[in-house]
C-alpha cells in the first residue's frame, strides 16, 4: 500500500492564522507540505514563506508545491533542519520579524514508509530519527540498548504515559542481556513480554506508547517545541499569530503554558481560550486526527511589548 498523509486542520489553521498578502510566515514543520500549500497560495507573489523540516523528504515536497505555484506564489526559503534553530534561521536568512508561524507536531503518514523504525508494523532498524541517522546524535536503538532500566522506565511513563512501564522497561533489559535490540519487531516483542496477556488484545497495540516515548526522546521533540516556540514569540510582530497544532497531553501543556505565560507578560492573548478539536467530518475521515488539538496566540492584542514591521524594533503598545 502506497504511503500516504491527510493533513489535521488544513482549513482551520491557516483560517485561525490570518494570513495577509506580504506577510513573512514560517512553516516549521513541512511534513507532507499541505499546510505549506495553502500558507502559500494566501501570502501571494508578495509575500514571504520560510519552510522548515528535518527530513529532506519533506523538503522534496514543498520544493514541489513551490515548482507548481510557479511565478504566483511567495519568495519560499526550504530550510533542512530542526525548527528548535528558528532563532538562527531567521538571522541567516536576514528576516527580523514574521508575522505568522504554524508549527504542526504531528509526525505525517510518509514517516512510516522510511525505514527509520517509526513503525512497529514492519521489521526495520530501529532509528526512529527524523533527520538522517547517520547524523544523529542518538537512535533509538542507543536509548534501548544503554539507558538503566529505571530511567527507562520513568522515559516510558513520562513520555509515553504508558501504565506498565516498569514491566516493559524490565523486559527489554533481560532482552538486551541476551542479544541487543536494533530493530523495531525485536523491541515490540519485547515490550509485549512485559505487559500483561489482556493488554496485548485491545485495539491499541501495546507497543504503541512505547515508541511513541522513544520517538520523542530520541529526537528530543520536547526541547525542540519549547526553543521553537520561545524563538517564535521572540520574533512575532504586532497583530501577528502563532498555532500550534499538538497531539498527546505533553505538547499541549507545554503550548498552554507558554501561550498563557506570554498572555499574562502582557506580550498578547491567546486567541483560543479552549483548543479548536477535530470536527466529526474530521474524525470520520481521518481517524488519526482524534488527539489533535489547535491552539492560537496573538501578539499584543493589548497592552504590551512588540515587534513593529516598520522599524523591527521592541516598542510599547
């Protein structure tokens, strides 16, 4: 079966961004580029789109959106790296300010047809790295094989938020003394073993959190939202929007908190008091979407410090 992606809140991100022809907006995250189509085509031939992804294949498919606009779409910069760095990009790049930012931490459909060990459906290395592994500073496969098993185990609970933690990590440890672990049906075997027999027959298959945890850890995508997101609000201009479209509790509360620290500073409003969730046409359609939950800040919407386009300065509002 061919890969493929449906984008969560294509509609309602880019609505609830309010994008502007001229504007300088920022997609950190590319994933399968359908966001970053429709940011394109409303910023116009005027405006300015800055693209963002670790994995070169995301960077392949908005390079495509780009060829297909042709003349009529913005000035596009597809960068290849980590968004946590959009502080450096941007100075690289000699843009101050933007005024748009869209950051959707959903990892896309694509990802499981790689080969990088995101998935356990298939027997595959177990990398788990979202830009290329052989720059990596740390696979998943490292984490399994050398980390103590009681921070293994709180790994798996904290980011995984995964119950059973302590018998999976127990598992995987008596595994690994036997032979080490380096591919993804050779990980969820052993996370089966450390869970009971009723658990291994719900829909969910019980390695799920598991990699998730492992997902998260190797690509350390939790620092990476928070710089990401601090860069964000740093650069923002007047009137100008953050959304972040989150799918597990963790992320979201890290959003929440730094949108609502922001609002209480004084620097804007968040302009979704609860999440935006999937509609019911969403979650028939694309079940995955069902976790997802968007939130929105604005800059200054009140009183505060911001970043005016004029003079690309911190001024009172």
């Amino acid at each position: 079966m061919e890969p493929r992606h449906d984008t969560v809140f294509l509609k309602e991100a880019v609505e609830t961004l309010g994008i502007r022809p001229g504007d300088v907006a920022v997609d950190g995250t590319l994933g399968a580029a359908g966001h970053f189509r429709d940011m394109a085509i409303a910023l116009g031939a005027s405006g300015t789109l800055v693209g963002i992804d670790a994995d070169s294949a995301s960077i392949e498919r908005a390079q495509n959106v780009v060829n297909e606009l042709g003349n009529g779409g913005p000035t596009v910069h597809l960068i290849n790296d980590n968004f946590r760095n959009l502080g450096r990009i941007l100075d690289d790049l000699n843009l101050p300010c933007l005024d748009r930012a869209l950051f959707d931490l959903g990892w896309n459909g694509f990802q499981l047809a790689n080969g990088r060990g995101f998935s356990f459906r298939a027997d595959e290395p177990l990398l788990m790295t979202y830009g290329d592994p052989a720059t990596a500073e740390t696979t998943a496969a490292d984490i399994v094989n050398s980390m103590p098993e009681d921070e293994l185990a709180d790994l798996i609970f904290t980011l995984g938020e995964e119950r059973f933690s302590r018998g999976i990590a127990r598992s995987i440890v008596e595994t690994r003394k036997k032979a080490r672990i380096f591919t993804t049906l050779a990980l969820a075997e052993a996370v089966e073993r450390g869970t009971p027999g009723w658990y291994q027959n719900r829909r969910l298959h019980p390695a799920t959190k598991t990699f998730q945890a492992l997902r998260i850890a190797t690509n350390d995508e939790l620092g990476a939202l928070r710089e990401g997101l601090a860069a964000a609000m740093e650069r923002l201009t007047q009137g100008g929007r953050i959304a972040v479209i989150t799918f597990h509790s963790i992320e979201d509360r890290i959003v929440k908190s730094a949108m609502k620290d922001a609002a209480y500073a004084g620097q804007g409003t968040v302009i979704t008091r609860k999440p935006i969730v999937p509609s019911s046409e969403e979650l028939a359609a694309n079940p995955r979407s069902r976790s997802a939950k968007l939130r929105v800040f604005e800059r200054c919407n009140g009183e505060g410090v911001c970043i005016t386009k004029e003079t690309n300065e911190y001024q009172h509002a």
